[in-house]
C-alpha cells in the first residue's frame, strides 16, 4: 500500500496488524509468565522465545494481509541492500521492543509494527503486552489509543508549557549531551522508561521530549514515528529532518529527538547543543 493511500484503507489495514500484533503480544505475555531462557545474539543483545514467538506471528499475520509486502525484522534476515533498495514499500517490525525490560520482568516492553512507503512511516502499531492495550496511527487519519476493553481514544500531543518541561530518558542507558539539553531546559521532571514506552508517553501528551543520543536501529522508531507526528508532535535527527528509513545499507538510526510540540523553540537549543 503506497503513500498515496486513502486514510480509510489505511485504517482497515491498521486493524489487521491490530488483530496479528495482540495474537502476538498474549503470546508474549504467556512466555513471560514463566521460567524462560535468554539467549546473547551476535551483538551482545538477548533474545527469547517470546522474540521469536511473537516474529513469527507477526510475519505469518503481515504475510496474509499484504501478500508480497516485504517485512524487514529485527528477529529476521536482513537483506543486502542492492536488494532492499528496490522496495518502495515493506513492513518494518520490532517483534519485542525491550528485551532487557522483558528479561528482568519490569512489564516495560512493546511490539512495534511499521509500514514504510517511499523511505516514510504511514502506519504505526506499538502494543504493550503488560497492559494489553495498543497505539496506532496513519498517514493523515491521526493517532489512537485502544484500551483493553477495547474502547478506543483518540490522542494528542501537547503544547510546551513555560513552568515545567517533562523529559524522558532511558533506564539504562546515559548520554552526556542528554544530560546538556535537560541543563539547558531549565526547570524539568525528568521521567525514565524503557522500549517505545516513552514515545507513546510523547503522543499522548503526558511528556514533552525524549532525547535518544545512543544507538538505535530503525525498528525500534519507525511506528513510534508515525504516532507520534499523526499525535501533533515530530521524530527527527537533532539537525530537525524527519528521520527516513532504508536510505542505506545501514539500519542504524542517528541520534533523535522526540517532541510533543514541534514549534517551541527546539531548533536554537539543538543548535546551541550541537556546536
């Protein structure tokens, strides 16, 4: 489905990753309730069962919904680019965003579902299996958040307020220029997350910014991206362009920013951070 697609086809599309990503995320939370092993990819990162589990759901669901559709995930191959930069469109996946959170039992983890068009995120699904509740979003039709009693609740981000600023940062991992840019803020509450947690944070209004200075790769953002731009706000690199996806061989992101009100003044601080 291209960038060019209507919102109310998109949305119906949305539902379908809806229904494969909650399959996924009750097999997620089956796994984690009881004494599974960890195991250390190439990188150092652990991997579970429930990675696998929920990739394997997720594929099989995005395979019956957009047959042919390519789906580049976290728990699967990664094509050379010569052949990666023919798609002008694919799914991107984080079948268990958080897998440390999971390891240590801190309920902090997502499932993070993105189609990409033309380089761009124009739909977005991140559940969070803990409280079996979803966020999703598409290219011109908004954001939304689904309770687990189904109801649905549109959300939005929120305007910058002069009093206080709430900033986001990782539980685990440190930055100095974070550090600098909640220096620069003034007065803060700082607030700690893990996974996409804190982009759904951002789009629903309930924190301004969340910096992420360190290493990522593109599945962990691309839905985040889409909810939280469909939300009002922006994810961009800290020279403020929107980050794009598959460009190059690469799937690591630049550091980003995350903010719930794009117009308050983030260009003279990132400036001032960068020099």
């Amino acid at each position: 489905m291209s960038r060019g697609a209507a919102v109310s086809d998109l949305w119906r599309l949305a539902d379908g990753v809806l229904a494969s990503v909650a399959l996924a995320a009750r097999r997620v939370m089956a796994i984690y309730r009881t004494d599974f092993a960890v195991h250390q990819k190439q990188d150092n990162s652990p991997v579970t069962s429930a990675d696998l589990a929920a990739h394997t759901i997720i594929s099989e669901g995005l395979a019956t919904l957009e047959p042919g559709v390519p789906i580049l995930s976290e728990e699967g191959d990664i094509p050379p680019f010569e052949i990666r930069a023919g798609w002008q469109h694919y799914w991107l996946v984080d079948p268990l965003d958080g897998t440390r959170g999971f390891v240590a039992r801190s309920g902090e983890f997502t499932v993070n579902v993105a189609l990409i068009s033309d380089g761009e995120p124009i739909l977005g699904v991140v559940a969070v299996p803990i409280c079996a509740t979803s966020y999703a979003a598409v290219r011109g039709g908004g954001a939304r958040l689904e309770h687990a009693n189904g109801a649905r609740q549109d959300i939005h981000t929120r305007r910058i307020s002069a009093h206080q600023v709430v900033v986001l940062r990782s539980r685990t991992r440190r930055h100095v220029d974070v550090n600098r840019l909640i220096a620069k803020l003034g007065s803060v509450r700082v607030m700690r997350a893990s996974s996409s947690l804190k982009a759904c944070l951002v789009a629903r209004g309930l924190a301004d910014v969340y910096p992420a200075f360190g290493p990522t790769s593109q599945w962990d953002t691309a839905a985040s991206q889409c909810l939280i731009e469909e939300a009002g706000g922006a994810l961009t690199d800290r020279q403020l362009n929107p980050l794009r996806y598959n460009r190059s061989a690469s799937v690591e992101n630049p550091s980003f920013i995350a903010v719930g009100d794009p117009h308050a003044g983030w260009k003279k601080l990132l400036a001032e951070l960068n020099s």
